[in-house]
C-alpha cells in the first residue's frame, strides 16, 4: 500500500495554485476542434490559472495535446472513471506522459455512478483494488487525487493519494472535507459559475445543468448528509441548493462566493462556467471574464 504521510509538505498546493477551469469540452477528441483546444489552454496559462481540470472521464490521452500546447499548466482528469480505464495501463501512460514532460499531469479518480457504469459495486472496496493496482504499478500517490464525498472515500484520498477534488460540493461540505482530510492533503472542489445577474436567468441555467446530478443518488445523498432536505432536491432543486452549488450573480457576488470556498479550507477552486449553450462548446469568453474577476 502507497500511503501519503501527513508530515509530508504538498507540493501540489503550490504548483496548481488558488484556481484553476473545469471543461467538458477540452476533454473532446474531436480532431476539428484540436486547434481550438491547444489555443484555448494556452490562453488559459495566460490568463493565471494554473491548473486545468477535464471532464467527462478523460483518460490520460485526452491531456497529452493540452500538456504538449502549454508550458506551466497542470492538467488534470476530473474525474477518470476506475471502471473505463485499466489501472495498469493508466500508470504506464502516466509514466510516458510525466517523463515527456514531468509535473504536468495529475491523476483524478472517481467510481462514477451506478446508472453509468455497468460493473459499479463496492465502490469504496473498488478503490482500494484500483489504488493497489496502480502502487503496483508504479504510481505515485503524490500525483494522483480522488473525487470524494462521503467521509471513507475522504479517508482514501487522505492516507493513499495527494488529496481530493469533491464535484458539486458546497463550502460547507469544503469545510467537512478539510477537517476529514486534514491540514496536508489537497483539498479542490469543484464550482459551477453562471456569468448571469438575473436571478430568473441564473437559476434556470443552473437548473438545466443540475438535472442530470440530482438523478444520481452519489450527490442526492451527499446534499442530504450535509442538510438539504428531500424538498431541495425535488423539481429540478430549490433556489437554495441551486445558490448553494452555483456561484453567479455581480462580480463581486462571484467572487465572494468562490472566497467562500477557500475560507472553508480549499486550497484550490476548480471552476466550472456552465452558459446555455453544448457541453461541449468552450466558454472562452466566460474564462475571460472569470480571470478578470479573480485578479486580487
């Protein structure tokens, strides 16, 4: 077992820094869109963020181009599913990819959802086996963190891997996490941020990203463990879970938002700008904005 000491300093704080983007859409592999891809992680290295999170369960593959594009960022899998990729061939490309270009790559794990993985069980137990596979395989768990939510998968990303990277979380479970994991771990929850003032339109937007999630009982449950009721969860979630995993409104209503996250013991946001517009579409401009407002 490659277990992480807690006297150890994490130098992962450092390098991915306070914030960083979640995309569905850097993760396609579309080979018409490739250009735009590499051109908008460029641009996001300089815009400041520091990391660079994919979604959708990307594999390594899927961050080779965007590491290759740029010269500082982190690119991270958030989350890679341990039931679509075979552990020891993910240690091998990680190894490739780190000796190319060494401290770019970060290994995010998640067990996914029942109603989207055929051989989901134990899923706890499963990533333990998965955890053993790569130690045996030569990964270090110094690069690799993993999408936990309840407090024995905090245990797991606490004593086997850098840390963890909650998707759809609040300050409050923020809080939780850090107290769970401690001070050493990397703690980096996920934000989706809706560029909108309206609050009509703000909300409706969200909604429309957050209906997919509450069908999945892997974050149903999480709202309930941390004091959302069954009613905030129905029609499409109350006005208060919605504002709850949503930053959006001014400016400065974002911002104090995404400071609430790192007030509650976040070492890293990754942030997620949701628009009424394809999953896989790039909110370039929205990135823009979201530096902008970010600027200390």
């Amino acid at each position: 077992m490659n277990q992480v000491s807690a006297s150890q300093v994490n130098p992962l704080k450092e390098t991915v820094g306070p914030y960083g983007v979640w995309s569905f859409g850097l993760r396609s592999e579309d080979p018409e869109g490739i250009t735009e891809r590499a051109e908008a992680a460029a641009e996001l290295e300089e815009l400041g963020f520091r990391a660079l999170w994919l979604g959708g369960s990307p594999g390594v593959r899927h961050a080779v181009p965007l590491v290759a594009a740029t010269s500082r960022l982190v690119v991270a899998t958030g989350i890679q599913s341990i039931w679509q990729y075979d552990a020891t061939e993910t240690a091998s490309a990680v190894a490739e990819l780190e000796a190319s270009h060494p401290g770019r790559f970060l290994l995010g794990l998640g067990v996914s959802h029942a109603g989207q993985a055929e051989r989901y069980r134990r899923p706890y137990a499963s990533m333990a086996a998965y955890l053993d596979a790569l130690d045996a395989a030569g990964q270090p768990a110094e690069r690799r963190v993993l999408a936990a939510l309840g407090p024995r998968m905090l245990g797991l990303s606490r004593d086997r891997a850098a840390g963890s990277h909650p998707y759809l979380v609040t300050p409050e479970h923020t809080a939780q996490a850090r107290e769970a994991l401690g001070e050493t771990p990397l703690l980096a929850p996920e934000l989706k941020v809706v560029l909108e003032t309206d609050p009509e339109r703000a909300r409706a937007t969200a909604r429309g990203t957050l209906a997919m999630y509450l069908t999945l009982p892997n974050y149903t449950d999480n709202f309930l463990r941390i004091g959302f009721t069954e009613d905030d969860i129905a029609d499409g979630g109350s006005d208060r879970l919605v504002d709850a995993v949503f930053a959006w409104g001014s400016e400065e209503r974002i911002r104090a938002r995404v400071d609430a996250f790192r007030t509650a013991g976040a070492d890293h946001v990754a942030l997620q700008v949701v628009e009424d517009r394809s999953r896989g579409a790039l909110p370039r401009d929205g990135w823009r904005r979201l530096a902008a407002l970010l600027k200390p």
